[in-house]
C-alpha cells in the first residue's frame, strides 16, 4: 500500500502550520503571564486608596476632554483604511470605510491586532468585494503607517522634545536618545525618497508590490502621528493636573511611553495590550507618581478601551444585519 506523495505534503503542511499556531498562542500566553508577575511586581506597594483619591482628583472637564480626543482620534482612525483604499484603487462608500475603520481599530485595541482588526476587517471588506490579495496589500499599507508614524513621532520626540527617561532605561539604550531619534527620521526620510523616486514595482521573491506615491505617503504620516498623539493626550489628560506640566509629567514623556507601549503590544500580539501597556507607561514615568498613573490607565482602559468597543460591537452587528454584499470595483483612472 502506497501513499500518494501529494497527500503526504499536504497532511505533513496541515501538522507544521498546526504546530505554528499552537506555539503562537503558546508565547502569547507565556508573555501575558510574565507581564501579569511584572506588573503585579511593579503594583506590589501600591495604596490603592490613593489610586481612587487620584481618580477623584480627575476633574470632569477633563474627563470630557478625554472623551472628545477619544472621538476626534476614532474619527482619524478611519484614515488609515480610506489610505489603503486608494492605495488599492477601489471605490468604497466613505460611509462604509469609516465604518469599517472604526470597528476594526475599537476591536484591535480589545481583542489584539490579528483576532481583532485583522479578522474585523477580512470579514467586512470580503463582504464588500475585495479579494484575499486586496486584502492582505490592504492590512499591509496600514501596518506601514502605524509604524512610518511612529518613527517620525519617536525622531521628533528624542531630538527636540524634553523627554523625561528613567535612568534605568536611558542606560540600556545603547545609544543616546537623540541618536535613535535620527535614525527614526532618516528611515521616514528615506521612504519619502523612495516613494519619489521608485516608482515601478518592486519584485521580492514571488511577490510584487508598489511603493504608495508620494501625496499618500505623507497622508501616512500625518494620520499615524496624529493617531498617536490623540491617543497619548487621552491618557495625558487623565493624570491629575497637579502632575502635569513642565516640572511633572510632561506630554512628551507621556507620548514617548505610550509609543514604546504600543511597540511592545504589537511585538507581544497580547490581546488588548493587557499589562504590557501598563508595565510600559509605569516604568517609563516617576516612580512617585505610581498611583495617579495607574488611576489614569485604568480610566484610559475604560474610555479609550471599552466604550469604544461598546459601540463598535452594536455597529458592527448593524452592518451584518443590514448591508447587502457589495462589489468593490477598480477606481477609474
């Protein structure tokens, strides 16, 4: 008795791509357990009392500040997708972008990035027409601009911004702050270049991409650095106002924090940023500042985390309940 050697490929290809994703989930598990001893370790003097007298501190001017950036930064959010439609020439009604957009970044920021946003959006834009090429160029373009964002808003930051840095972490940066920080701006700088100057495809292995032209290029840095900024303001202006400002917490120590942050739940694919973000934005802030701190994440989870999730849930069904199959064409030229 033979075994057909095609058959074998694919059952053998079946085990490994198994075995791949058991041990993803495996790290993912064992990196939010090490992130869960690390902060328990970090909160293990924590007065919790003075966690809640911060939060009472917190005034609702504030509060509603923090809500109204949470807003305009959703409604920026939908930047990235429309970038990545035109990337790809297709027409899609705005409305349905912007839709699209919101409930896949509100799930991202819940569920992760790949069972989150990614699964959101294969979902709706399959619905809406596009092929599984389209959409994977699609999450492509968009995972370039989060990070072209962050490296100019990261350059920025350690160049000419009074970034406040722990001692302990400056001196495992290897290099000076401001060194990174041009290194980030060239890396930006080059892909400018290149997206001026390499305008035929580019061929790697057996894929071909296109760089975006240059007016789409520098609509990806201005929505991922204004995604990043709104989002770091939400958690800046939920610390006590006593502790911001020049001589406290400044926003750029807030801003720098919460990129680095967003580098570590990106690497770590933990779902929701659970622990790292606060192990992240803890270390990177005063130690005597711990507990105002911890009170402005916690509220931050709530108003930039859950709220958001809220609504995008009950938009989402909406969209699956009333939006017919719709055909994406090409966009003319």
């Amino acid at each position: 008795m033979s075994i057909d050697p095609a058959l074998e490929k694919t059952q053998g290809s079946r085990v490994v791509k198994h075995i791949g994703e058991s041990a993803r989930y495996t790290v993912v598990v064992v990196i939010m357990l090490v992130a869960f001893y690390l902060l328990k370790e970090k909160l293990s003097d924590i007065k919790w009392g003075s966690v809640l007298d911060a939060m009472y501190k917190i005034s609702w001017v504030s509060l509603l500040a923090a809500v109204g950036i949470t807003a305009s930064n959703f409604l920026l959010l939908t930047g990235y997708d429309m970038i990545a439609v035109r990337y790809l020439r297709k027409q899609v009604p705005v409305r349905r972008v912007m839709a699209g957009a919101v409930v896949g970044y509100a799930m991202s920021n819940v569920f992760g990035w790949t069972v989150g946003g990614t699964a959101v959006r294969y979902r709706l834009y399959s619905k809406w027409g596009f092929s599984l090429v389209e959409i994977v160029a699609f999450i492509s373009i968009i995972s370039m601009t989060f990070w072209l964002g962050m490296f100019l808003l990261a350059g920025i930051a350690f160049v000419a911004l009074p970034v406040q840095l722990p001692e302990n972490l400056a001196s495992k940066l290897i290099l000076e702050p401001a060194t990174w920080g041009w290194i980030f701006l060239c890396v930006v700088l080059l892909y400018l270049l290149a997206s001026i100057f390499i305008r035929k495809p580019v061929h790697w292995n057996e894929y071909r991409f296109a760089l975006p032209p240059f007016n789409l290029s520098a609509m990806q840095l201005v929505v991922s650095a204004g995604d990043f900024v709104l989002a770091s303001a939400v958690l800046y202006f939920l610390i006590p106002s006593d502790l911001r400002g020049p001589d406290a917490i400044h926003l750029s120590t807030v801003l720098v924090a919460y990129l680095a942050a967003m580098i570590g739940v990106v690497v770590t694919h933990m779902p929701g940023g659970i622990g790292v973000l606060e192990l992240i934005v803890l270390e990177m802030t005063p130690p005597s500042t711990k507990e105002p701190v911890l009170a402005a994440l916690l509220l931050y989870r709530v108003i930039y985390y859950l709220i958001p999730a809220f609504f995008a849930t009950l938009l989402w069904l909406y969209i699956e309940w009333t939006t017919p199959k719709y055909k994406a064409g090409p966009k003319p030229t």
